[in-house]
C-alpha cells in the first residue's frame, strides 16, 4: 500500500537512530561484560535486541508503505566508563523520544494511524523502559555511590 513520502522518509529518518542505539547497547554491553558486570551487561544486551527490533518495525513498515529502507545509521557515542556509558545512553534516549513525538504528531496530520500507532508504541518503549532504567540508576549511582553501584552490577 502507498504511504505518504512525507511518513517514509520521516520512519526512514527514525531507521537510522533506532540502528544507531542497537549498535550503541551493543557496544556498551559487551564493555560492561568486559569489565565483569554481568548484570549490566544482561539488561544493555536486551536493550540491543530491543532497539532491534524497533529498527524491524520501521523497516518492515517502510516496505510496506512502498518505500526503499534507508540502513544509514546515525552516529554514536561511545562511554568510557559506567557513568560516561549510561550518560550517552540516556542522551540518546531523550533524542529517540523527541524524534518519535514528531513523527506521531505528522502521523496525525497525514491521516496515517496505523503508523502512529507503532510510533506510541516505541515511545512508549523509550520513555517507561528505556529511559526510565537509564535515570534510575543515575539517582543509584547519587544514592549509594558509584564503587557501590559497580558492586550491585557484578
Ligand atoms: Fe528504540
Ligand atoms: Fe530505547
């Protein structure tokens, strides 16, 4: 079924964060198992298999739609440290939120609900999962401190 290009070129535009953040998780997981905090290490790994499959969302609604997947990832930024890691993640999750609100308001506006629907969903993904996870544990890291913390991810 033909989409509005306006849509596909917006869930197009979404592709390449929802890749970048797979690939960001990835990283830092593998970092956090690395270091011998396997607990970390568990959950940021299921982040990447979820920021996965947000990405197969898009892609498989753009094909769809009848457009051309755009696999150009945006770029991302890699931590140094628990706290640089965790702090680069959240970023990412404050943008990923922003970008999502914006398509579910031109959704709207272009009459495609279905779309918008999967846009609230990975929204909904980002704001009470993700980025909820992600501020939980910096008010941790204030609470108990970090040797603490790096303690309770072991
Ligand atoms: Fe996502
Ligand atoms: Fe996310």
């Amino acid at each position: 079924m033909r989409g509005n290009p306006e849509v596909v070129d917006y869930l197009n535009m979404l592709i390449g964060g929802e890749l970048a953040a797979r690939d960001q998780y990835l990283i830092h997981s593998r970092m956090y198992e690395d270091w011998g905090l396997s607990k970390i290490f568990e959950r940021i790994d299921h982040e990447s298999q979820e920021e996965g499959s947000h990405a197969d969302a898009l892609i498989r609604r753009v094909l769809f739609l009848e457009g051309t997947p755009n696999m150009n990832r945006d770029d991302i930024e890699v931590g140094t440290d628990v706290v640089t890691c965790l702090k680069a993640d959240l970023a990412l999750e404050y943008h990923v939120r922003e970008k999502l609100a914006q398509g579910v308001k031109l959704c709207e506006e272009k009459g495609d609900y279905v779309t918008r629907d999967m846009l609230r969903q990975q929204m909904s993904d980002t704001e009470e999962d993700h980025t909820y996870w992600l501020e939980k544990q910096m008010r941790l890291i204030e609470l108990i401190g970090l040797p603490n913390y790096i303690q309770s991810q072991m």
